[in-house]
C-alpha cells in the first residue's frame, strides 16, 4: 500500500447548527482541515437511519441514506424551506447529538419541504427513484411503516400508504445523495479520499429483510431461528447479542450473491473505498438461538469464504476495501483475509495486551494493513492511557519514547507519531485523539445499549488542531 493517513470522524459528529451533522459547510471546511493538515483519507461510519439505540450498524435499509444528514442551509437557500423552519431546527447544544429531537422532528421537517419541490425536481427525483431500485424499494417501506403505525413489517395490516410521505421519503433521498455527491467531488478534487463502512448485517426490520426473506435464515412464520452476535471477548464477558438476521448463504450462492455485489457496488458509488465490519464472518459467523439472552451459548458455523470474494474483488476494481479483522481470529480468518489481497486492521490499543508477537504492536505492521489508534468501539487514547495500569501504561510509553511523568500531557502524540513512523500503509486517527480528548468524547461501548453515538465536535475545537505539526508529521513519515 501507499503510505497515506487519515482522520475518523463520522458526518453526524460535525459541528452545526441543526443537531447533527450535515452535508453542508460544514463538510467541506472539514475537507479543507485534512487538506492543510497533509492527511489523504477522511473515514466515516455508515450512512444510513441509526436504530433506536442511535447505532448506525442496524437500519432500516443498508442502502438508505440518514435524514439527519440533509442539509437544512441548502433546502432554504434552494426555497424549500423557510427562515422560521430553521429556527426551529436549531439544536440546544454543539457538545452531543440530539437524537429525540431528530426522531421526533426531521422527518416531518423534511417532508414539509418536499412540498415545495417545483415541477423539475419532482421529474428529477422520480428519475432517480426508477433508477435505484433498492432506494425505492425503501422509500415504501418507510411509508408503509408509517401506514401501519411504525410496528415492525410482519405486523403490517395495510397495503396502502401515503403517496404524500413516500414522495417525501424519495425527496429526502433524492437530496441526501445529491448533496453527498458534491461533498465527496470536493474531496477528491482536494486529495481527499472517503472511506465508508459496510456493517456485515441488516436488521430484520428493514426492507432488506422485508422484500428478500427468502435470503436469510427464518422459518415459515418469519420468525429468526438463529441470530448473530460475537461470543465473550476483550468487550463483553457475555459476548454480544446482535440480534441481526442471519444469512441462507446457500440460497444467495445460487445467483451468484447477487445482492451483495449490489451492495457493495453501490457502497462504492458513494465512497473511494469502504470498510466491511466483521469480515471475520465470512469464513465463520458466530450463530446464537433466537430464544437466548446472551451470546454465550452460540455456535460458529461456516461462512461463504472466497466464494463472495471472489464476488468482492470482481467489483471493487481499484478501490480500496478493508477487512475488519479484529476479534476471536483464528489461522483460517487469516487465510481468508490474506487470500482476499484485502488490507486487515490493527489496533495500538490492542497492542499490549499480550505478548511481543501480537499483530497489533506497531513493529509487527505490515506495510498492507491499516493502522488505528483506537476505533469507533474503542475508548480515546487519553481515555485508555487513564484506565490502563501503572505498569502497562510505563511500558506504552517507554515504547513510544515519551517521558512517563508527562504521559497525561504528551502521551497522546507519541502513540500517534508512533504509529505513523510504522510500516502501515495506511494510518487512521478519530478526530477525539487528534484533540487529545478524554473518555467522556468515546463514540460507543459495545454491549451497553444507552448513551453511544452522541460525541459531535466544534468548529473552533478543529480549528484549535495544530495543522502545521500534522502536516510536518505527514511528511516526515511519508505519508504526503
């Protein structure tokens, strides 16, 4: 791989003015941040509705675009909106995202726009709808869940819904992809890369699931008869109980995993390369009964293995992929993802946790891998260098030729030049390390339901970032 970094930061953590993330300004003053600060790749979190735990790994569509991340700014300079819509959208804090305000208000914001679409844009975005099918199989799902009182889709009883809230379900669309598309050209035309991310899984209540029952493993009732989950580890000494829908991987070999070629087709539409969580389960996934509470007492069952990807490299052409190969690994993952040609994922904060050998200390990198500080799952840097012990953290810090006595202070930019001076080919930082913030800015702890996913930052805590010292950090390392 080329050596390049980049920053993690997910849209819904940019500063703003209307509760979360969007594609306006405030996207393209971030581009303008990693441009000057000599980073090449911007990573984001899935695109798409979080679920009612704020996660955006279970939506109702893996093809779906987020509402949230609609710029109100463009719809009313476009006179969609009104001045009055907007001051009532404005959020009562920058620090956190204000989820039950936008589950209780965008939606309907957005609609009421859609109202004001003149005769040519209602021509374009019914071209767009008949265009991608998957989106438009989505947008009346959404309206039907509306027609059936948002309950879940084997609860239906009508048939019927809304052609005002699905037309308004195609404008959102319509609008989130337009909007993006100006977002990721000003990017690559700055030397910026997008790196999206694909969750293995789908929720059971989505159109995904709704409209292909027959590739996921439910018995004629459409009840689940085994969910995913990951058993006990570093995370959870119960394992976690996803709960998603499992795939009939037989089913979907017969078509040549059609489905999933569209997928990631269409993932990398969006994004100059994308990461596939959980690609582990692909070689096996870890299956629990539908009737369990935890995740203990599941099973590891065999996955499609080089198969679909085969089907991956088919598609990907020249962009980039990564396999998300943290967890329970054993020697046939490693096949898997060697033989993919797929750069894996390391961890520094995994890294001193066993011995010398460990994949995830920086002088075992290999050149095709891609190098993390922490990730979306993981405490901030600061935060980890509180929890951790006396004795480990003397030893993190002896390892990254910072003086013990001012790890609180310096503790952070060394483990950052430390892994930049690593032989990763690439290497990726969330925004909270790049600050040097501590735990009470950490993205999610997995297996804890409340209280994930809310972190947004500000325009002046950015703008506070030393530009210059990363960027001579970027070149020092060759990764300019």
């Amino acid at each position: 791989m080329e050596r390049k970094s980049g920053v993690l930061m997910h849209i819904s953590s940019l500063w703003g003015e209307y509760s979360s993330g969007s594609f306006g300004k405030e996207a393209f003053q971030f581009i303008d941040f990693l441009k000057n600060s000599g980073f090449s790749y911007w990573q984001v979190l899935p695109f798409v509705i979080p679920d009612e735990c704020n996660s955006p790994y279970k939506s109702y569509s893996t093809f779906g675009g987020n509402p949230y991340f609609v710029s109100l700014d463009l719809l009313f300079k476009d006179g969609l909106l009104s001045q009055e819509d907007l001051l009532s959208a404005k959020q009562g804090t920058p620090y956190f995202c204000e989820f039950d305000r936008l589950k209780n208000e965008r939606v309907p914001l957005l609609i009421k726009a859609s109202k004001n679409a003149n005769e040519e844009l209602k021509a374009k975005i019914n071209e767009f709808i008949e265009e991608n099918i998957h989106i438009k199989a989505f947008c009346k799902f959404m309206a039907l869940k509306t027609a059936n009182d948002e309950k879940e889709w084997t609860e239906w009883k009508t048939k019927e819904y809304s052609s005002e809230i699905y037309f308004g379900w195609c404008f959102i669309q319509y609008e989130f992809f337009t909007q993006w598309a100006k977002v990721k050209k000003y990017a690559n035309e700055n030397g910026i890369s997008i790196i999206g991310d694909i969750p293995i899984y789908v929720s059971f209540d989505s159109a995904d699931v709704c409209y292909n029952q027959k590739m996921f493993l439910m018995d004629e009732e459409n009840h689940l008869t085994d969910v995913a989950g990951v058993p006990p580890d570093y995370f959870s000494e119960d394992g976690q109980l996803w709960g998603n829908p499992l795939y009939d991987w037989a089913e979907m070999e017969k078509d040549g995993f059609s489905w999933w070629k569209e997928r990631l087709s269409f993932a990398l539409e969006l994004f100059d390369g994308v990461r596939i969580d959980h690609f582990r389960g692909f070689e096996s996934f870890w299956a629990v009964k539908g009737t369990e509470k935890t995740a203990k007492n599941g099973k590891w069952v065999k996955g499609p293995g080089m198969k679909l990807i085969k089907v991956f490299n088919e598609v990907k052409g020249d962009k980039l992929i990564i396999a998300e190969d943290l967890g329970d690994i054993t020697e046939d993952v490693e096949k898997l993802v060697k033989d993919s040609g797929f750069p894996g994922m390391r961890v520094f904060q995994f890294g001193f946790l066993s011995m010398w050998d460990t994949p995830h200390r920086p002088y075992n990198y290999i050149n095709n891998c891609v190098a993390y500080s922490g990730t979306h799952d993981n405490n901030t840097l600061l935060g980890y260098l509180w929890e951790t012990p006396e004795d480990m953290k003397r030893k993190v810090m002896q390892y990254c030729s910072c003086n013990y006595d001012r790890w609180n202070e310096d503790g952070c930019k060394a483990i950052i030049k430390t892994i930049m001076a690593s032989n990763a080919g690439l290497t990726i930082f969330p925004i909270q390390d790049l600050l040097g913030y501590g735990s009470d800015t950490r993205l999610n702890v997995p297996g804890r339901a409340e209280g994930n996913w809310l972190y947004r930052t500000t325009k002046e805590q950015v703008d506070n970032i030393n530009k210059q010292e990363f960027k001579e950090l970027n070149e020092l390392f060759g990764r300019v």
